[in-house]
C-alpha cells in the first residue's frame, strides 16, 4: 500500500512538475533575462537560447525525478541496489539518447507542423514510429540485464514504473497541436 502511495505521489509531483514545461515554452520567447544587480553593469546571458535552456533544464530534471521515482518503488536491498545502479545508470543513458531524438524531432515538428507538405507529414510520422520502435527495443534489450541482477518480479515492477512514467512524458507531448489536414 505505501509503494502504491509513493508512486502515485510520485507521479503526481512529476506531472505538475512537467506541466511547467508549458509555461516554459511560453515564456521562451521572451527575451534574455538581464543578469546582476543595478549597481553592478548589466550582463547578458544569451550563450544558449531560452527554448535550449529550458529543454536542458526540463532533461536534467526528469531524469533525476524519475530516478527517485524508481528509486522510492523499488525497495531494493543494499546488495541488488548496488547491481541494480549501474543497468539503470547504462540504460537511462541509452534511453536519453533516444528521448533526445525525439525531443528534437517534436520540436521539428513544433517549428513546421502549420506549413509541412504530405511528404514532410508523412517523414515524421515515420521517424516518430521509428523512435518508438526503438524505445521498445531498447528495454527489449535490457530485460536479460535486469534478470541478471533482479527477481523476474522486480523486473516487471521496473518496467511498469517504466511505463508509467512514459505515459506521463507522452500525456505531456499530447499537448502539442495537431497538424491541420
């Protein structure tokens, strides 16, 4: 009952967590914040843009959130933690590789949804299917890991936080608009 808790709370921190990324976007257009206080001259950060930071920022977030999520749910003794650790660590990288694509391929979109051609519809749609085919390989792949350093119970536990944790940053991703046929 309380990892069902923690979970759920979890998951709730993570969504209004993640509904932030919308207000980020909005304020991305708006220009560089000035850094400093009056009596000191005026610095402006612009090395990176606001739409960069805040993906950057957004990555950097989740990625620590969902590793406490996992890290809360899965009770883990101090001798399967420390096998556990570095699948996890080697998977999440791989994982982020891939989300990375994806994430880039969604701004793409973002940039071009009100003026792509059927060709460039049907491109995404392929890269985006692509992208998903490879997260499924990808823990496809990693299943025999995980069964080396955990119960098959614990695995599908894993996985299931897995799952749930995807459905949320694909909640958040089903905010994007739909392309105008």
């Amino acid at each position: 009952m309380l990892k069902n808790g923690m979970l759920v709370a979890g998951l709730m921190a993570l969504v209004v967590w993640t509904g932030q990324m919308s207000l980020a976007q909005q304020s991305a257009s708006q220009p560089a914040k000035q850094l400093g206080t009056r009596s000191q001259a005026q610095i402006i950060d612009d090395s990176q843009s606001a739409p960069d930071r805040d993906i950057e920022l957004l990555k950097k977030g989740f990625r620590s959130q969902k590793k406490q999520i996992v890290a809360a749910n899965m009770n883990l003794t101090d001798s399967e933690a420390e096998k556990f650790w570095p699948v996890y660590d080697r998977y999440a990288a791989d994982l982020a590789k891939i989300y990375d694509t994806k994430i880039a391929l969604i701004e793409n979109y973002l940039g071009n949804y009100d003026t792509m051609g059927d060709d460039d519809a049907e491109t995404y749609l392929r890269r985006r299917t692509a992208v998903e085919e490879n997260v499924m390989q990808l823990r496809l792949r990693y299943l025999p890991e995980f069964r080396k350093v955990l119960s098959g119970r614990q695995v599908a536990l894993f996985f299931q936080i897995e799952w749930r944790l995807d459905l949320l940053i694909n909640l958040q991703l089903a905010q994007t608009p739909l392309i105008d046929p």
